[in-house]
C-alpha cells in the first residue's frame, strides 16, 4: 500500500530554522515542534504519530531531531513500522519497515546511542559553563518569576 510521505522536523531554539531539515525532500505534510527533544511529549510529534497510516513513509532529517534517548527512538520507530509506517532518516540515510535486518537494527541502536551521548555532552558543557560564569559573577540564574511583595501575598 503506497501512501504519504510526512515530513517530522524539531528545532530546540526559535532562533534554529527548520526549513532547512527537509530542504529538497519531497513531503505532503510537515510536522513541526519547537522543543527539546529529551522526552516526546511534544505537541506536533503527537499530532504526526495520530495522522500517520498504514503505508505511510515518516521522513526526519535525523535520528536525533526524532529523539535524543536512545529508549524513546526505538520504541517511536518501533511502534510505527509495527502499524505499517516507513521510517526514513535523511542524514543517516537509513530506512526502516518493520521487517528489518539485525544490521539495521544494529544501526538504529548504535546511531541512536550517539544522539544520547551527544545530548549527554551538551548538558556536562553547559553545566560546566554555569560553573565558570558563577565563578566569574557572570551569571544569576534566571529572572525571578515573582517579587517579594508577590510572593508574601501568596504566603497569606
């Protein structure tokens, strides 16, 4: 059974542009979160995994525009192919049907693995950053949500 092919795009800042993920791809739809991709409770991948049909193709720019846990990404390609759905990621150039080969499995796992580790090594150097700019005075944390008169009156 042909059908679409549905284009999943994440940018995690509103300042990364997500046009350019599947420049050049041919979609019929695109879904589009602005989130983290450390968990999937994100609005439009939801949106995409109710829309999609059998026979359907999900096309993503990369594994880790999909998920940064190795355990969210299997279980999401997983689940899909298991309903009939095609996975294609672009920069990998890797395709999954359900009826995969233990090599590509292997692959959806290793690649998959590097995602979190990459995601694991962006949160140490950010974490490291903090330190060094607290060090030097540079940095405050966040803007306080609530004045002390707010918070008294919520005391009350």
């Amino acid at each position: 059974m042909q059908g679409q092919r549905i284009g999943y795009v994440r940018v995690s800042s509103f300042d990364q542009n997500p046009e350019r993920q599947l420049e050049g791809v041919q979609v019929a739809r695109v879904f589009t979160d602005k989130a983290s991709g450390k968990d999937t409770q994100r609005p439009e991948l939801e949106r995409l995994l109710a829309f999609v049909r059998e026979g359907d193709t999900v096309v993503v720019h990369s594994m880790d525009r999909l998920a940064r846990n190795l355990d969210d990404l299997r279980r999401i390609v997983q689940g899909l192919t298991q309903r009939g759905v095609r996975m294609e990621f672009v920069k990998e150039g890797l395709k999954f049907t359900g009826e995969d080969s233990p090599m590509a499995n292997l692959m959806l796992s290793v690649m998959g693995a590097f995602a979190e580790f990459e995601r694991a090594l962006i949160r140490e150097r950010q974490r490291e950053g903090i330190v060094l700019a607290k060090q030097r005075g540079a940095y405050r944390g966040r803007k306080k949500s609530l004045n002390s008169e707010q918070i008294a009156e919520l005391k009350r």
